[in-house]
C-alpha cells in the first residue's frame, strides 16, 4: 500500500464516521486481523480526534463484548473472518451490558454486508469524500492489558492538544534513539492488536519509513522477510529470540540479515543465555527497552551495556526509578522490591479507580508491577510480575528465574512456572512445559528437567512437579496466560490472585 492510498483510504473512513455523528473522543473498537484495513481504521481514527481500541483475534465474543462495552465504542469495525464471534458479541452486549445501542457504526472490512448489522467497509468508503483539513485532530490508542491476571483493563491517555501531525512520544523514541528515518523498512512480526508492534509501525508511519507487516511469527519468514524486503529496523518479544536462538546455524546462515542495524525487544525478560546467543549470531545490534501501555517510564540499553550488564533492561530515560518495599519505603541497590517510575506522565486504569489508586506510590509515582532491583550504577533488573510470587513455607520465590532456564534447555520449547496448593507450604513450585517432543514427556524428562533445574537455582526455586502440555497458552506478544493454568490446580481453593 502507497502512502497516498492510506492517506485517501483513512481520510474517507474519518470523513464518515464525521458524518455518521461520531465525536471527538469517541472509541473506535477494531476487532481485525493484521492487514492494510487494520492501519486505515487506526489513522482514520488517529487523525479525526477518537480514540481506538484494537482487540486481539483469539478473544472469544464474552471476551471481545466486555471490551467493547468497556471502552464505549462508538464505532465496531471487524475482519470478514470475524464477523460470526462479532455477532455473537453483539447478543452478549445486549443481553449483558445493554451496549449496542452505543454503538452508531458497525464497519466489516471487507465487500460484503452481513445479516444487516455490519455494512460493508469497501463500498462505503469508495465514494465517501475526504475529511476536510480543519476537521482533522490528533487521536490517540486505548489499549487494554493482556488480562494475565484478571480481567483486561483500558489505559486512557488524555488526547494530545498539539497541532495535527505532532510527533507522538514513541515516534520521538523511535527516530531519536532507534534512528528510524525515511529510509528505513520497519518489520513487525506480531499482531498489531498489541501495544509496541502497533504504536511502532504507527510512528515509522508517521516518519515515512516502509513498513512490512508479517500475519504472524515464523522464524523461517522472519529471517526470510528481511533478507528480501532488506529490513533495516524490526522488533520482537523474548519468545521469538528463543525459537531464533534454537534454529540450527546451517539454517539460519542462509538468509543475509546483513541490512538489520536495530532488532529492539522488550515485553518481557528475555534469558540471559539466549540474548548472549543472539548478539554472537546478529552483532551487537540488539537494544531492549523496559516500557508499559501506560508510559509512565522508559528504560533502554543497548548490546555493549547489555553486555557489561548481563539481564538489565537498562537505564531511566524518562522518570526517575525507585524500588520500594511493601511499606513504600525506598530500597538500596540490590535489594529487590516493587518498580516505581517518578513520572508526570498521568494515566489512569478506564472505569477502575481502585486500580488507579493501587498503581500509585503515597509520593504520587506510578507502578506497573513488576519487581526488580537496581544495581549501584543505576541499571534496572527485572524479576517478575509481583501477581506471579509464589510464597512457599514463607519464602517468596520469583518463578521468572525457573521458567527462564527451562526454556534454555533443549528438550524445551515453552514453560510456565507458579505456585500450587500445599497443605503444609501454603503454595510449591509448579512447572508446565512444552516438550520439543511431546513423545518424551513423562517422569523420565521430568526428572531430567528438575536435576537440571537444581544445579542452577536453590532448591526452593526449583518445581517439585513438572506437568507436560502440548502447548502453552501465550500471546503472540509473549505474554504468557499463566492463570488458565494456574485455575486447574486451585479450583475449589483461595488462591491470592484475583
């Protein structure tokens, strides 16, 4: 796709939506798959003033209406292959939150009209005029959390109040500290329903770089994409370096990725072995970055810092860090607590003022989460969600450790590890794993895998029990659903995860 026909193509869809009375600061809800129409709908909505909301492709329609209904969409536009669960959501939203009524447009991308209820997109916008220039405002994403430990929940950002066409903050971080530019081809491999791979490709938009969109991750096409579209720039999450890592160098050594000066992760921590494996193979080219939906912070590294700081994310570059005990109190490199970011940046949780509230420290700065340590240098380490601790005959463990060594492991391909139920501990140490072949699981790979285990971590870390699947439920972003397991082993029991 042109420049030139995303900027008519997106221009007619907000003209539209102008037309059909949807305001300013209304909510576009985008339940599509990866493709062109995807970005259309995101700038129709970026340049026109809304807010939008994309919704990932494996929700079911339960899921998918409280979203809807949550975020108040105005406007539902969906993919063809998705119309089916999208009607379904529709019945969930009139028989449980009386929403559709709130919803004015109802879009399918694509050339046919469906029971009625959704119009087509394609024929709509093929005689619709441009939005006018002095109609035109900057919008702004509302993304929702993976829902790894509860239900999701919306970050709002104020809409910006600059000009039209205002760099946004990441396209600030992007051009600035990742020297995207015109020239540049930026690679997304993931599903632009997730928070870095849309607002990246959004702001390698916005900055005139080419943009290549993958359906979905492969490490063969990875590797393939950008030997032929000669990749300058590409991001991804900490489970895709690992099935890179373990690609046998015969293969991996016939693509030229010799054009890829930036590969950035982040989402979550990567393990050490296999980012060491991945600077060898792709030069010192990799930068990770420690960020949230919510922008309250930023930290970055690049390679060589990295490499002098096995395992950090970096340091600060936008709000100062504190680690804090239970009590709020500040704690002393090398202690591990919870990560706060001293911040101006305001946010707030949509429709979950107690959430809000649990997200900010009594000076006023802000937490995603996550639990880590900072060492006298000021580098951030990652230990793992604060949701995730496992406390065990009082001993609080961080699972992270586990699951990063056994996904190291050969015989691996993915592993979650929480707590479980313990007359006597309270909680133990429970692993899940993916084989590489699910014809060696069994007590004898179980036993492999703890002995393993138990040459590298104390005992308490380790898992006293390991349970085979044939997959692991995870986001193509590499959030790892942790609780639909975890509820097997605690029905009927109080579990401290809500």
């Amino acid at each position: 796709m042109t420049y030139g026909k995303l900027d008519t193509r997106s221009s007619r869809l907000a003209n539209l939506m102008d037309r059909r009375g949807i305001e300013e600061g209304s909510n576009v809800a985008m339940w599509m798959k990866n493709g062109s129409q995807f970005l259309e709908v995101a700038w129709a909505a970026q340049r026109s003033g809304k807010y939008y909301t994309p919704l990932s492709t494996r929700l079911t329609p339960t899921e998918a209406a409280y979203i809807i209904s949550d975020c108040d969409a105005s406007v539902l536009v969906v993919s063809e292959e998705l119309v089916d669960n999208a009607m379904e959501a529709l019945k969930i939203l009139n028989r449980e939150y009386s929403g559709q009524k709130n919803i004015k447009v109802k879009l399918v991308a694509g050339t046919a009209d469906y029971y009625d209820v959704f119009e087509s997109y394609e024929k709509l916008i093929e005689g619709e005029e441009a939005l006018p220039a002095h109609k035109e405002k900057e919008g702004q994403d509302m993304l929702y959390s993976s829902g790894t430990t509860g239900k999701p929940k919306g970050v709002r950002l104020p809409l910006p109040q600059g000009p039209i066409g205002s760099p946004s903050p990441v396209e600030m971080v992007a051009q600035g500290l990742y020297g995207i530019n015109s020239s540049s081809i930026y690679l997304s491999p993931a599903p632009l329903y997730h928070a870095a791979p849309l607002q990246f490709t959004m702001a390698a938009l916005r900055i005139g770089a080419t943009a290549v969109i993958m359906d979905k991750f492969d490490p063969l096409d990875f590797l393939r994409a950008i030997e032929d579209h000669k990749v300058t720039h590409t991001q991804v999450v900490p489970t895709m370096m690992v099935r890179l890592a373990k690609m046998p160098v015969e293969i991996h050594s016939q693509f030229d990725t010799s054009t890829l000066q930036y590969m950035l992760h982040a989402a979550a921590p990567c393990p050490v072995d296999t980012k060491k494996q991945i600077i060898e193979w792709m030069g010192p080219i990799v930068y990770e970055y420690y960020a949230g939906t919510e922008r309250n912070g930023f930290c970055a590294i690049d390679s060589n810092e990295w490499l002098a700081h096995p395992g950090s994310v970096g340091r600060s570059l936008i709000g100062k860090v504190h680690i804090l005990d239970e009590d709020g109190n500040n704690l002393p490199p090398g202690k591990t607590g919870t990560i706060y970011f001293e911040s101006a940046m305001p946010f707030e949780y949509y429709k979950d003022p107690d959430k809000t509230a649990s997200s900010r420290s009594k000076e006023g700065w802000t937490t995603l989460g996550d639990i880590g340590h900072l060492d006298d240098e000021g580098y951030l380490y990652l230990t793992d969600r604060k949701a995730f601790m496992i406390v065990t005959g009082g001993v609080n463990v961080y699972p992270q450790e586990a699951e990063n060594l056994l996904i190291t492991h050969p015989a691996v391909v993915d592993a979650a590890v929480f707590g479980i139920p313990n007359d006597d501990f309270g909680e133990e140490v429970k692993a899940v794993v993916q084989p590489a072949n699910m014809d060696e699981a069994g007590p004898e790979l179980e036993a492999t895998l703890i002995a393993y285990l138990k040459t590298k971590l104390a005992d308490v870390k380790c898992p006293r029990s390991i349970d085979f699947e044939a997959e692991l439920p995870r986001a193509p972003n590499g959030k790892l659903y942790k609780q639909q397991l975890r509820d097997r082993y605690w029905e009927g029991k109080q579990s401290r995860i809500i």
